[in-house]
C-alpha cells in the first residue's frame, strides 16, 4: 500500500518553551524531524503555543523548520494540560500530520498521551532512534511504505524493540532530551508563520496557575565536557567524595548509576541512563559501574570513555576505550595525585 500522493507527509514537532526559552530537546527534535521530513519529502511543522513567543517563531524556522504554526493566547502563557492539548489536538485533527514527535519532559509525557487519546492514534514512549522505512504485515501481506521506525529499550533495557504504526495518524512519538543531535541554527534559514486562533472549552479553565515557582537545576550533566560517574561498586560517601575531587579537578560533573541513586549515596539529578539523563561529553569516567545496558544507553556515545572496574569481564568495558582493572578507592587517588602534580 502506497499512499504517496494522498496522505499528508508532514513531520510535526512540538516546541516546547517556558519563560520564552525553547527547550533543549525541542531543539533536538527539530534537527531529527529535518531529517525524517527530507527522506519524506515533506515539510518540518513546528507547533509552537505561548503568550508573546512569537519571536521564538524565527528561532524554530532557524533551527530546521519550515513551517511554523503559533499559537500565542495568554491562556497558553504557561503550560496546563488542558488548553495545550485542546490546541494540539484540534490542529491534529485540522492537518492530519504524518508524524508527530513531543519532547519526553514532564510536560511532554503529560501531553503527548492527551493528543494521542483525543485523535486515536498509538504512541511510542522514550524513543532512543528514529529512522524511516517499510514494513510488510504478513498476515494480508500488505506493504506499508515510509513508516516511523520508533525504536526503543524494552523489557528493561534487555533488547532494543522496533516498533510501527501503519494503522492511524499521525505516528507519535515521544523522546528524551539528549538523545537526538540539534542541527547548527542557520539564520539565513526563511520559511512561514501561520498564526491560529485557539477554539477552547470552558472545561478547558479548570485548573488556574495561582502562583509558579522556579528552581533552576543544581546539576547540568547534559552540557558537561568531563563527566565522573559512579556505580554500585563506590562503597560508601566517602568512595564518592573521590569522585566528587576527580569531577573537581577536571572541571567536570558528578555522574551516577541507577544503582548508586537507588543505594542513596548521591541525588536522583545526577543519574545517567536510560531513566536519568542522556550525556555525550568529551570525557566520561565511569567508576565502579558495570555497565548495565540502561546505564550505556545514556552515556555510548561519549567522545571518550574511561572505565574502573574490578571486574574483568564487566559490561562497561565493551563500550570503554580505555579500561582500568583494579579497586576505584586504590585507582581513584593515583588518578588524583597524578592530576595534582600535572598542575603544579
């Protein structure tokens, strides 16, 4: 089945901002949908809701749109469930999209669920990759062209699962900040405004925002160049104060297994992973981790990978360049001492 010249092609991005700033994974999106749209052959939409953002309109055509559709109300002025997803779906509904992509943030994954329930289409949650191609269901042996591939973990990180939708539109997916890769914002990069006038519904008012507080983020792991993270194999806080001096010293972050959040030797903020944050620093240290495949799907595709185990046969080092067999508290200091003498 090939339904190249009746089925809208356009690849949807939900542009998420809040005190007038896009967010990161927004960004990312943007970069990925790009992509989808020109193996497509479509456009790249941007759904950007708001109240004054029609200057971030420019900044998402910069950043690989062609199209943006702005909804600036001052009821949108701060996400709430309600009217955003009464904006998104009535325009869903409107366009009928090919793809719709949603930034796995906490407001994304309270979105993106409400879109997909209003216009009875399926979602893929936490996507790691996202690729185009066929799909053949055997059972009528029809051809599905052009499908979203929506590939994530499964069954807790044990096998990579492809999952498709050749039934319904628009394809939804969600996916983590981090995982996909901007492009370069070109601002000789044009394309079009359309501005939308929302349509709600007094329902849509029931919960009123009476007051906000913001607090700024304590960790940034996800722009860190040098990343010291430790595991389930540091053995108490003072394992970890080693990685906190290392981290120190190169002018990095302090990074975490799941393990080592859940033993509570440090914050859930500093947990990499397929459930904490994506990184691609230049430099990641992992110390005593054992490189759960949760973990790796966070930290791969970091420019250089040091690992400490003491465990030869450790998961961690199939994807480390440089392994150090050996007990962290005895590995960790010389790592230190070492750096110490460089500087003096």
């Amino acid at each position: 089945m090939d339904n190249h010249m009746t089925e809208n092609r356009d690849v949807w991005v939900f542009i998420e901002q809040n005190d007038g700033h896009i967010a990161s994974v927004s960004l990312e999106l943007l970069g990925k949908g790009r992509e989808l749209a020109q193996t497509l052959g479509s456009q790249l939409v941007a759904l950007l809701c708001g109240h004054g953002v029609s200057d971030l309109a420019q900044t998402a055509l910069h950043a690989g749109a062609d199209h943006v559709l702005l909804a600036d109300h001052p009821e949108l002025e701060h996400y709430r469930t309600l009217p955003y997803s009464r904006v998104a779906s009535d325009l869903v509904r409107e366009h009928r999209p090919y793809i719709f992509l949603i930034g796995a943030t906490p407001n994304g994954r309270d979105l993106a669920p409400r879109i997909a329930s209003a216009v009875h289409a399926g979602l893929t949650a936490d996507c790691t990759d996202l690729q185009i191609g066929d799909y053949l269901l055997r059972k009528d042996n029809r051809l599905y062209k052009d499908l979203l591939y929506q590939i994530r973990p499964a069954f807790g990180g044990n096998l990579i699962a492809t999952i498709v939708n050749p039934g319904t539109r628009p394809q939804m997916a969600t996916v983590r900040e981090g995982v996909m890769r901007p492009l370069t914002p070109d601002p000789a990069r044009t394309g079009t405004v359309e501005p939308v006038t929302p349509h709600f519904q007094p329902g849509d008012f029931a919960l009123h925002v009476l007051s906000r507080q913001v607090r700024p983020p304590s960790v940034h792991l996800k722009d860190a160049p040098v990343i010291v993270a430790g595991g389930g194999g540091v053995s108490g806080p003072q394992e970890f104060e080693l990685i906190q001096q290392l981290a120190n010293l190169l002018g990095g972050e302090v990074g975490a297994s799941r393990a080592a959040v859940d033993a509570g030797l440090i914050g859930r903020e500093h947990q990499v992973g397929q459930t904490g944050t994506t990184v691609r620093p230049r430099l990641y240290i992992a110390a005593g981790i054992s490189g759960a495949v949760q973990h790796r799907a966070g930290m791969d595709q970091s420019n250089k990978i040091i690992a400490i185990n003491s465990d030869p046969n450790a998961p961690i080092f199939q994807v480390a360049h440089y392994k150090i067999v050996g007990d962290l508290a005895e590995v960790l200091p010389l790592l230190i001492q070492a750096l110490r003498d460089k500087t003096k």
